[in-house]
C-alpha cells in the first residue's frame, strides 16, 4: 500500500515526522530539535521542507500537524477545541494553512494544523496542545479512564467514549527545572544526574509527599539545609527533590478518589519515575509508547479529515 498522508509532531524542542498509509504503516520518518522555539526565528516551512526531502515524502501527499505549530506563537493558530471533545470535534477544528505561508515549500500542499482543547471552566481553567493527539490515539485503542502524560506541564485527563471530558495540568518539570537550576536550591544540585526510578531518596521523598501533598513548601528548604550539614549529597538531594514534587502530585491526583487504574504515557525517562510513584500509591498501570500514542491520534485525526 502506497503512503496516503504525512503526520507531524512540532512541539516545543523537538520535531518528528512519519510518511504514513491510510492503515497505519509507516513509509518513512523523519526528526530533530527543531521545534517551535527554533522555527519562531529560523522559520517554520524551511524546517518542514527539509524533513519532508529526508523522508522521501511524495510530493503531492497532505500533511497533518499537531503540537505547538499551531500556537499563537507558532507557524499558524490552530483555535482550541473545546470539551467535551471526540475526535470528530478536533478533526472539525483544523486549521488549513494559507498559501502564503508555504512559499519555501517546493510543492503546493493541503497542510491542517489540528488545535488543542480548552477546558473553559471559570474555577478550573486548562488548555493543553499535543498531548490531546495523544489522547484520541489512546481512544482509537479503546482505552478509556484516567491518563496521565508526563512532562514538563504534566496532564491528568479523563476519556470516556472516545472523547476527552476533562483534564488537569500539573507544572512539575517545569517546577523541577526552576528550583534546581534558579532558586537557592541550585547550590545543592549536582551538575549532572540520572535519578533511577529505584532510588530510595527518590522514593522515600516520593511517600513523604503523597501522605501530606501540603507538606511541598516546607520540604524544600531543608534540602538545601541538609546538603550544607552533610546529611546528604547533592545527588541525592536532587532525587529528593524529584520524589517531593512528582509525589506532591500523584499524591494530590489521587487523594478522595476511588482509583484502582491509570493508563501512563511514556516507559522511559520521566515516565519511569512517574511509574514507580503510580506503583506505591497502590494504583494498577497499563503502559502505552507516547509516540505511537501521536501516530495513532493523527492517524485517526486524518481519516476523519480526508476520508481515507
């Protein structure tokens, strides 16, 4: 089968391309670093046209984008959606790019940005992009409940018959990345760490912040306290202060709710953390590959667009 379409993944820093077919094989691919925060000065259709040459996309192909492309600040605003939202609502809200955005590009193409979703709820105001892809390649799986997709801005959402009822955001890495390398915290940080998710620091900090998530605050000083009386090293303040944030909020997720199950984002990196604080607070998991996650999600986006 021949390829039918081109799906793209522009987010922040990072860029990932697939040449895919109506059924969901993939033809070639193509990635980088250039994310938005590249192309808002090196320009947008320059970086697109490259990766396309690199895959051997064919030219006449249409070309299906999701992530922060479609930002305010990115190549074209792609307007939220907003929830409740099934595919066919955020496949409805696709941006068609303007011609004259595609002038460096070397053939005329039908390129759509997808938009992200808005929760417009005035006492829980959320808005995520990207991660919604995700989402609904999860629900062309039949996976419904709760999802959780570690980040920098991490999302908890809910899916229910193949639509996204709700979802809240959690700037843990973002956090994590502020104290450790901003705040006084910084002088007790070591330059370079890999926390394992198996480190007892890491873990230890991890329960002391899901038992008591208002506890936070107050638990961040004393890492800096205790590196400077010799209680602990820098690595393992660091894996402290990893386990009191990311437990801060599996702990705060979790607390007067039932919840037995949790589908996770991501196997690797962060995601194993996140999995091994999932795992004592006493909740079953069923892993997914967030990657596949946004080839399944544009692959369903796409179908319902161009009517494979």
């Amino acid at each position: 089968m021949m390829a039918d379409f081109v799906a793209v993944d522009w987010g922040t820093s990072s860029f990932r391309l697939w040449v895919m077919a109506r059924d969901g094989r993939l033809h070639g691919e193509s990635r980088g670093p250039e994310g938005m925060s590249h192309c808002v000065t090196a320009g947008f259709a320059p970086v697109l046209a490259a990766h396309l040459a690199r895959a051997e996309a064919p030219a006449d192909l249409p070309i299906l984008i999701c992530g922060m492309a479609g930002a305010r600040q990115g190549w074209f605003e792609a307007p939220y959606a907003d929830l409740p939202a099934p595919i066919t609502a955020l496949a409805a809200k696709a941006v068609r790019l303007p011609g004259h955005l595609l002038a460096d590009l070397p053939n005329p193409r039908d390129i759509r940005i997808l938009p992200g979703l808005a929760q417009r709820d005035a006492a829980h105001p959320d808005v995520m992009r990207g991660e919604e892809t995700q989402l609904f390649g999860l629900a062309n799986q039949a996976i419904e409940g709760l999802v959780c997709l570690p980040g920098t801005h991490c999302k908890w959402a809910n899916l229910q018959d193949g639509a996204v009822t709700g979802f809240a955001s959690y700037i843990t890495g973002e956090l994590f990345d502020l104290l450790s390398r901003q705040s006084i915290l910084r002088h007790a940080m070591p330059e370079t760490y890999a926390i394992a998710p198996d480190d007892p620091d890491f873990l230890a900090a991890a329960d002391q912040a899901m038992a008591d998530p208002g506890l936070l605050t107050e638990a961040l000083f004393p890492l800096r306290a205790g590196q400077l009386l010799d209680y602990r090293g820098r690595e393992a303040t660091q894996a402290r202060l990893s386990g009191l944030l990311i437990g801060a909020e599996v702990g705060r997720q979790v607390a007067g709710n039932a919840l037995k199950s949790v589908t996770l984002v991501g196997q690797q990196g962060l995601g194993a953390l996140y999995a091994a604080v999932l795992t004592r607070a006493g909740l079953s998991m069923k892993t997914v590959d967030a990657e596949n996650a946004s080839r399944q999600g544009l692959l369903a986006a796409a179908r319902e667009i161009w009517r494979f």
